[in-house]
C-alpha cells in the first residue's frame, strides 16, 4: 500500500523544533522525512531524541526543499530568518508552519503574504497558546454567551526572557529580535485578539493602538535567573523590557496587553475578560448563567503557566493544520490573520517615536 502520510521538513533544529517533531510524529497523517539546520549534529540530536531513523539531514536549506516527498515545511530558526525561510517554502510549492513572530518588519511580512498568495499553499502560525485548555474553555465560554457581550480584555506576557533561553543570543539585539513585544509579547496580543472575538473560532481585528515602553533592563549588564533565583552577569536586552499598548478593535472592545521582561518572579500569563453579563479572570468565572453563584466558580483546567516549549500544545496545533490542508480550508490562525497580530507590534513601535495612536492597518499593508 502506497506511503500516503505528508512529508514533513523541520528546518532549525533548536528547542521549539524538537516539539514540532514529536508533534508530526504523533500525528497519523504525518512524518518527518528530514531535517535541515546551520550544523548536522542538531539535526541528528533532536532525530535521536525522537527515535527517528532513515531520515534525511541537511545544511543547505533549498536543498532540504527539494528533498523528495516534502509537504510542510515547519520554520523553528531564529526570528530574523523567517520571512526569508518563508517565501522560499512557498515558491517550493510547500505547506507552511511558521514560528512566531513571523518577520521582523512589516516590508518582510507584506513580501511573505505576497509569496504565499502567489503560492496558494497552506499557513499557520505558531501562536499555539490558541490549543492550551483554558484557551479554549474561556473561548467557547464566550460564544456561549456566558460573559454576554464582551467590552473589555487584558491579557499580559510576564516572562523573564534572558541568558537561560538558547535564542537569546540574537533575540536580545534590536537588529534581530526588535522589541520585547515582538520577540515574546506578540503571544498576549494575539490572545487579546482571540478573546475580543465572540466568535468560536475568529480573532478581532485591531484598529488603533496607543502604547509606551520603558522597564529597566536595557542596556543592563545583570539579569534575574528564576530557575535559581539568583542576579548574575548577563549580555543586555538592546531593547525596552515593558512595553504597555492599548488596543481598539473593529468590533469596539478595548485590550490592555503587556509584556514584561523585567519581572522577578516565573512565567505568568494572566487573562481578564469583562463582559456586560460576566467576567472571567483566569480560570475564573462570574456569570449571569450562574444565578445562584456566591464565589468565582473556579474551572480545573491547564492554564498557561509554563514557558517550557514542552507545556505548549503543539499537538493540537499541528492537528488543526493536518486538518486544514486535507480539508483545503484555511487556519484561523493563517499568515493573513497573524499579520493583524504583528501590525499591533509595529504600530506600537510608531507609536513611541510619534507619542500618537496609530491607526490600523498600517499603511502600505
Ligand atoms: N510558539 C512558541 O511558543 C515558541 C516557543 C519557543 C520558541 N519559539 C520561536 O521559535 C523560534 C526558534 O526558537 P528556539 O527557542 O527553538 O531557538 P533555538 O533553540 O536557538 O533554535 C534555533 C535553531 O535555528 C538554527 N539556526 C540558526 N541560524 C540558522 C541558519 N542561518 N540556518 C539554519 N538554521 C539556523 C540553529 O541551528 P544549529 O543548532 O544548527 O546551529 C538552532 O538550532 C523563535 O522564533 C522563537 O521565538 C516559539
């Protein structure tokens, strides 16, 4: 019987890759047929640490694309490749799993839509946060109406990125990792988006944002380690570590998002939603379906409280985009609706130097 599994191409073998792999490996309608990296002996590490054998490595990426029986190409290299990375996979004829952020600027993010549309193939973007639990309980609550209709959502990425992350090297620099909302705090834009939407499955669409930036790690030569709750020397953020932006959307909700590098304390991703007929913080919900309720009715769930790539759910991501190429449907979470998400990022950037709100789409897009 012929292999009719899609042939998945996993390109920078680092941290996030390894999840991606055991992902496409699980998934019955996939399997990895090769690597490709800066160095063979990551491809072989995160091959082993998968059991994978008789699997092709490579260095030269455009041959890697033509390998044969490449389907889907996932992006795991360092942020500033990936628009480049991106454009090749669609003029290769191939599906598309990019790791966020997506590009460093929205040129390169006009470029990669451009490519893609050209191509007709298939995206989703790693704003995996969209499959954990609560996530998905929260959403369905709200098209059920159990916060009636939506008015107001804060969402934060409290995260001490810093020298334990092996992407830090370059995601520290202004040149390659931009800002700290970019590098990390696009995750709590993009669920602020999520829940904004009364939809099941739908992000809002942003129309203005105002924001300011400050913190105090740039340029600081000390950094925090949470895993032995200790100072140490460090090279610095080039970069502010809070940024603080405000969001109107389409729709008329108003978000609050944050993210914060500068935090002493382990990962925290806090969500509050307030509703005309509800609120839910975190896994906590007041509501008017609940007419008896004397206490926040409290959801075991799984939050996300973890920044380990492991505690992300990958699976259901890479589920979801198995789903929507065999079905010829498009993700919700698409190059076309992440690009609503990284707007927000540089807007907030035009936003500093101009100390004006900025309207949405940016011009050009
Ligand atoms: N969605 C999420 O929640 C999530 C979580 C973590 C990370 N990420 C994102 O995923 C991306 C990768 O992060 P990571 O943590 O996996 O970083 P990482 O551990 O540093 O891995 C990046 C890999 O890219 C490879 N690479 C670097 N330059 C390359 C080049 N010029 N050509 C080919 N390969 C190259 C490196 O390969 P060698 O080892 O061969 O040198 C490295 O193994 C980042 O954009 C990050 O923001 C997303």
């Amino acid at each position: 019987m012929p292999d009719k599994k899609l042939g998945v191409l996993v390109h920078g073998a680092g941290w996030v890759a390894g999840e991606h792999i055991k992902a496409f490996t699980a998934n019955p309608h996939t399997r990895i047929v090769a690597i490709s990296s800066r160095k063979i002996e990551s491809c072989r590490k995160r091959a082993d640490e998968a059991g994978l054998d008789g699997i092709a490595f490579y260095t030269d990426y455009e041959k890697a694309l033509a390998h044969e029986g490449v389907d889907i190409v996932s992006v795991c290299t360092p942020q500033h490749l990936h628009a480049a990375n991106t454009i090749a996979a669609a003029e290769a004829g191939k599906h598309i799993v990019i790791e966020k952020p997506v590009a460093n600027s929205p040129v390169e993010m006009r470029a990669m839509l451009e490519a893609v549309r050209k191509a007709g193939v298939r995206t989703v973007v790693s704003f995996v946060l969209r499959w954990n639990p609560l996530f998905d309980t929260i959403k369905a609550m709200v098209a059920d109406d159990t916060v009636g209709d939506v008015y107001c959502v804060e969402t934060d990425y409290q995260h001490d990125i810093a020298s334990w992350w092996t992407g830090y090297e370059e995601a520290r620099t202004k040149e390659k990792g931009v800002s700290a909302l970019l590098t990390g705090g696009c995750h709590a834009i993009d669920a602020a988006r999520w829940f904004a939407a009364k939809g099941r499955y739908g992000a809002a669409t942003p129309i203005e944002v105002f924001a300011y930036a400050g913190g105090y790690r740039k340029g600081l030569e000390t950094e925090y380690n949470y895993f032995t709750s200790s100072w140490q020397k460090a090279p610095p953020l080039e970069y502010d570590d809070l940024e603080i932006v405000l969001i109107r959307f389409d729709n008329g909700v108003l978000a609050k998002v944050s993210v914060n590098y500068g935090c002493v304390m382990p990962y925290a991703f806090p969500i509050e939603i307030f509703g005309t007929r509800g609120t839910i913080k975190d896994n906590r919900v007041w509501s008017h379906k609940f007419p008896g309720q004397r206490d926040w009715i409290t959801i075991p769930t799984i939050l996300p409280e973890s920044a380990d790539v492991s505690h992300h759910p990958f699976q259901g991501q890479m589920d979801h985009f198995v789903d929507c190429i065999q079905g010829g449907i498009e993700s919700h979470c698409n190059l076309e609706d992440a690009v609503k998400t990284h707007e927000v990022v540089f807007a907030a950037q035009q936003s500093y130097v101009t100390r004006q709100p900025v309207k949405l789409p940016l011009e050009g897009s």
